[in-house]
C-alpha cells in the first residue's frame, strides 16, 4: 500500500471515529483489498472445501468493524482489529461445523458427502484459539503479538506501533509467545526455553 493511501486511510478513520459516515463509506474501496488478503491468507491454513468465502467473511467483518464504534488511531490499529474479527468469525464457523460434524444437528447425507467430512482435517483453529485464549490469559501482550503477527499479517515494526513498544520488545514477545504456543500445539513439544 503506497504512502498516500495510508495517509487518506488514517484521515478517514480520524473522520469515521468521529461519527462521519460518508468517511466510513469512502474508506471500504480502499481497504477492501488489504482485508481480502488478510481472510485469503486464512484460507490458504484451512481445509480444502471451506463452506465459508473470503467475500462474505470480509464483508462480515466489515459489517462488525462498522457496528464496533472503536475510536480508531491508525491504520495498523483498523487491521490488526479486522484480523482478530476475521479470526473470530473463522473460529465461530469452525466450532459451528465442528458441533455439527459430531452430531449437533443430524440429517441423512449421502455417501460422496460422508467421506468429504470423513477426510477433513481435525480442527486446528480452534487449538490455536483455545491456546490462544489460555495464552490471554497469562500474557495478554504475547496474544495479541500472535493475533496482529499471525492473523493481520503485521510485520514486527507495524506490531510495535500498534502496541506503543520498541520494535525489539515485540520481537521478543513474537519469539516467546511463538516458542509458547510450540509447546501447547505440538504433542510432547519441543520445549524451546526461548526467552521464557
């Protein structure tokens, strides 16, 4: 994104922080494309054959960011919270299909569909949600360097504006809180004493 859109994108969010509506209007064309890519990136970690598009999950969190009513300080701050919206849509929809695939609501499925559902991949976003939430809660800085990292796809610097933090203080928490969820997702884990 060139310098000039990041400015005009921080100016309307200025504007739509103080309750101009035709800023919020103006400013969707500009940053539909960065919140496309922040679901497409998702997409490309989930399983073949999602039930949800990149569209409608941008759109659906458009549809909250524009409810939230935030007083929105920078452009960072304007994605990173669409990344963390978009992760909690993915995880809402993952836990829905999860609850249904075991049972949650029955109805009679054909053979082609059963061995679809029979080969999809075990729900890895709602262990990285859960362990994420388990990481909230002892260190609440390291979570949100993996939700704006990971889910916003911000690099250290943006991450370290965001948090008001140097850049090597968010380094160093993206390298902790990653060396810590190491150890909670990956069975018998390595135990990386990186800075812990």
């Amino acid at each position: 994104m060139d310098p000039v859109s990041q400015g005009r994108i921080t100016q309307l969010l200025e504007r739509w922080s103080q309750g101009d509506q035709e800023a919020a209007d103006e400013i969707l064309p500009l940053v539909y494309g960065e919140l496309r890519r922040i679901a497409s990136n998702h997409f490309r970690r989930e399983r073949p054959g999602h039930t949800l598009q990149a569209t409608a999950l941008v759109h659906e969190a458009w549809m909250r960011l524009a409810e939230a009513g935030l007083r929105w300080k920078s452009r960072v701050q304007f994605f990173g919270m669409a990344a963390h919206l978009i992760r909690r849509i993915l995880v809402d929809h993952a836990r829905q299909h999860h609850r249904l695939k075991r049972g949650g609501a029955f109805r009679k499925v054909g053979l082609e569909e059963a061995a679809e559902v029979a080969a999809g991949r075990p729900p890895e976003l709602i262990d990285l949600d859960d362990a994420l939430e388990r990481l909230a809660a002892l260190d609440p800085r390291k979570a949100q360097v993996v939700e704006l990292r990971f889910f916003a796809g911000l690099a250290v610097k943006e991450i370290a504006e965001v948090l008001g933090v140097s850049v090597e203080t968010a380094g160093r928490e993206w390298r902790r809180a990653r060396a810590w969820l190491y150890d909670e997702l990956v069975p018998g884990g390595a135990g990386s004493d990186d800075g812990r």
